[in-house]
C-alpha cells in the first residue's frame, strides 16, 4: 500500500469496494436470470438427450462398464 500515509481515509478502499461487489452481483444476476444469458454452466445443450422417465427404462450403453461386486456378494472368509 504505497498511498496508504498520504491518502485521506484510506480504510474506505474495503467498505467502497464491498458496495460496489453487492451491486456488481445483483445487477449481473438480475441480467443474466431476466434474459436468460448463457453462462458457464446454464448453456443449452443441443444434444442432451431428456432424463428417463419411470415408465421408460434406460437404453444400455454401449460402453457400460459392469457394476463392482457388494459387500454382500463377496463370500466372508471363514478361515480363523
């Protein structure tokens, strides 16, 4: 802080910059929620395929990789 023994109130820098972060926020989200702006993480995604319904049972993947055995699938050793 090369200023901060000549400036006038040089404590101000923190609350200023706190107000204009809130307002910077809200203006920015209001904005991108009442136009519907694409962001990093709410773009559209053309190719999304909708979830599947109850009614409707998921395609298998041609990549799936098989589940890993349960706890209660593998044997308990026996031997003491």
């Amino acid at each position: 802080m090369v200023n901060y023994g000549i400036a006038t109130k040089p404590w101000m820098i923190i609350p200023i910059g706190l107000c204009f972060a809130a307002v910077y926020y809200v203006l920015f989200r209001w904005a991108i929620v009442k136009f519907d702006l694409p962001t990093p993480g709410r773009e559209r995604d053309p190719d999304a395929v909708a979830a599947p319904t109850a009614d409707v049972p998921a395609a298998p993947t041609e990549h799936a990789v098989p589940a890993a055995p349960t706890a209660d699938a593998v044997p308990a050793n026996t031997d003491a």
